[in-house]
C-alpha cells in the first residue's frame, strides 16, 4: 500500500498490473469491451494500491458531471423529507450525486448554493414543490440543466412535470363526506399559494357543488401543524361549524384535529370528519388514524431518476434544448382509509 498523501493514478494500476493504461478505463467503463482476466488483474492491483475512480474528472470531460440538484423548501416537513429521501437513494443507485438546496431562507444564501451548482457543472436539477420561485427554475435552466418539476405548473421545453390527478381525489372525499352523513364541508388551507395546494382548494370545492353541497374554503399561514391548530379555531368557532374538513396536507390535519379535540372537545369521527393528504407516518399513529391521500413518492423517485439517466444516455437525441418536447407525467393518490371519517 502507498502513503496515504499518494494520489495513485490509472497509469500507477496500469504499471502494477502490467497493462496499457486504456485497458484500466476500460475495466471502469460500463459496457467496455475488456477480457475477464485483465479485469482481474486490474482490480486487485487498484485494491492493493488503494485507487479509486475520479468520477467527476471522468465525467467532467464528457461534460456531464453526475451531479443532480434538489431544491426543496419546507425541508423539514415529513413529506419532503419521504421525497427527498427517496430521490436520493434511487440517484444514488443510478450512479448520481445528489447536491441539496435548501430555498427556505430567504437571502443570498439561495443564490450562493445555486451558482455553486452552476460551478460544478450539474446536469440536472429537480424543483420539489411549487414554493421555489420561478427564478431560481430559470436560472438552472438557462445553464443547460435538464429539469425535473415535482407539482409545478412551469412547462419549459424538455423538462418533465410530475404532477397528481387533483381531480379524482376531490371526488373521492366529497363521496367520503357523503356517505358518512356530513352537510356541512371546510377546505382547510395554506397561504403557500402552490399549484398543487391551489388545484386541491378549487377542484374539492367544485365537486362538492357538483354534489349539491357548499364548502367553507379558510386559509392561514405556511403549510404547518401550527396552521392546522389555527385553521381550527377559526372554522370551529363560526355559526355554522363544518362537520367535515378536508386538510391540504396532513400536516394541516394533524394540528387541526389536536386543537379541535383538545379546545373544543370534539370527536373524530363522530362530531368531526377529517382528510388529510400525503400520507406521512404521523397519519398512521393511533392518536391521529388519519383517513388520507397517499402520493407515489417511490414512482415519483424512480421515474425520475429514469427520465434524467435517459437523457444522459442520448435517449433524448441531439435536439437544441428550446425546441425539444415537455413532458408530463400525471399519477393518482390512493386514498388510506382508516378511522378520521364515519363508515370510511
């Protein structure tokens, strides 16, 4: 073994295992023709010289880098914590590094993490939700990254959309709401202003008017627990009190359903109905047993990380980046029945 302060190059492993220096890239190249005993010889010498491949300088020179940019906002929050989770284990397995931007601040940090994106020459990026703003969209795509748009209502060319049938699941809970006896509907809301959010707002309002029903649409704060408990004191405390809501995210539901218990003494299900949507671990604890909408997050993951690994392999052809195709890919959220609703 070398010193630890020895950088050991391809053409050291070459010089061990007594073969030319392209019969190392080869052995370290995907789908390369080499023989299976210049393979071997070339893997225990770089195991006995402690070599490891500079994947970057590698692809540096085939001007794609590996490196994948998420963007995200609301890190914390369970669900884009199950996101990002996901999305980096399936580029990992891919083969990719993952650089995370956190968007929540909101001063020059944002642009600092982003141009040092642009300085290691990432391929890609993947906006997460709709919070990012528009700018920061513009700014990895003017720069020649190919990009991903997780429930986003942008459509640059060759980019794909990943976006939910906000439809169906409107429908889906207004028929919940129906069956179990409630009359009386709430939309609890964020002031985050997403597409997503938005187009849950609007399409269960109109397929509860479709249904004959009025909905009481409030809206506060960022997409939090504490917005939930808000929300609450606010529909809970009006002279027609809801005895259905569905939350924008479960998130919303669970601080809702605490301070409904917990200020007003109500139960759920027997006074109060409730949705939430995302389904993250807390809708399963005992406490809450939250009827709720599951995003895809795994086919999120997995087919975007098989979109961006067939554009790095030419699937996409030589097509100019402003005149190649948008791509959309709509998915359904399941809806989790369990005990937040009456005959769920």
């Amino acid at each position: 073994m070398q010193n630890d302060k020895t950088v050991v190059s391809a053409q050291d492993v070459a010089n061990r295992a007594g073969v030319s220096r392209s019969a190392v890239s080869r052995t370290y190249t995907p789908g390369a023709s080499v023989s299976d005993a210049t393979r071997a010889r070339v893997i225990k010498a770089a195991q006995e010289l402690g070599y490891h491949v500079n994947h970057l300088a590698r692809g540096l020179v085939r001007n794609r880098s590996g490196i994948v940019c998420l963007i995200v906002s609301e890190i914390a929050t369970p669900y884009r914590a199950m996101l990002l989770s996901r999305l980096t284990q399936f580029l990992q397995d891919a083969g990719k590094v993952a650089m995370v931007i956190n968007t929540d601040r909101s001063d020059n940090s944002v642009s600092a993490a982003l141009q040092q994106a642009i300085n290691f020459r990432a391929d890609a990026s993947i906006i997460l939700s709709g919070m990012p703003d528009r700018a920061i969209t513009q700014q990895c795509y003017k720069h020649g990254q190919s990009i991903i748009l997780i429930n986003r209502d942008e459509a640059l060319p060759g980019s794909l959309s990943i976006n939910l049938d906000a439809i169906r699941e409107a429908e889906t809970a207004v028929m919940a709401f129906q069956r179990a006896g409630c009359r009386h509907l709430a939309f609890a809301n964020s002031l985050a202003g997403t597409p997503s959010l938005l187009k849950r707002e609007s399409s269960f309002v109109t397929a509860a008017e479709r249904a004959g029903l009025t909905v009481t649409v409030e809206r506060t704060g960022n997409t939090s627990y504490e917005s939930g408990q808000l929300l609450a004191q606010r529909l809970l405390t009006r002279h027609q009190r809801p005895d259905a809501v569905f939350c924008v995210t479960d998130l919303v539901a669970c601080g809702f359903m605490d301070e409904a218990r917990q200020r007003f003494s109500l139960k759920i299900p027997e006074d109060l109905c409730v949705i939430g949507y995302d389904n993250i671990p807390q809708a399963g604890w005992t406490s809450y047993n939250l009827t709720t909408f599951a995003q895809p997050v795994d086919i999120f993951a997995r087919d975007a990380v098989k979109w961006l690994t067939d554009i790095g392999q030419g699937e996409a052809g030589s097509v100019p980046q402003g005149e190649q195709e948008h791509h959309t890919l709509l998915y359904q959220a399941d809806v989790v029945w369990r005990g937040s609703v009456r005959g769920g």
